[in-house]
C-alpha cells in the first residue's frame, strides 16, 4: 500500500504546476492529504464526492477547525 511520502511529490508537482513554484503548497499539502487518505479508504472507494463530500467536510472541520472548508474543499476533493 501506498503511503503519502510516497505519493506527495507527485501532488505537490502537479499543484505547483498549476499554482507556480511561488504558490503556498504548505497551506495545501493538509487537504490533499486528507482526502488522499479518506480515498484509500474502502469505505469511500466508490463513492461519488457528493455523497461523500458531507462526511469529509464534518471531519475535517473537526480535525482542522483553523482552515475553511470553503478555504481546502478543493484540495480535499
């Protein structure tokens, strides 16, 4: 199985590459790990993101109560 040091680089190139080098891949790196995780997951391996997205979205608003959802959705999904 995959771990996210193992998979991270490649999220954090493509982001940079949408974002520039200059973007905050940082503040970023937290949702994509998230919903990186929540995707490895068998219980969410099927699911469409809005079936899913209700769940997410409690969860990291407990996990990470300083960051928007609005803010990291996107990085999640």
């Amino acid at each position: 199985m995959e771990r996210w040091q193992d998979v991270a680089p490649r999220f954090r190139s493509e982001w940079e590459g949408k974002h520039g080098v200059a973007g905050k891949w940082k503040d970023f790196e937290p949702g994509f790990r998230f919903g990186w995780e929540r995707a490895m997951l068998p219980e969410h391996r099927a699911e469409f993101w809005a079936d899913a997205e209700p769940l997410m979205r409690q969860q990291w608003e407990a996990e990470h109560p300083k960051t928007p959802w609005e803010r990291i959705s996107d990085a999640v999904r």
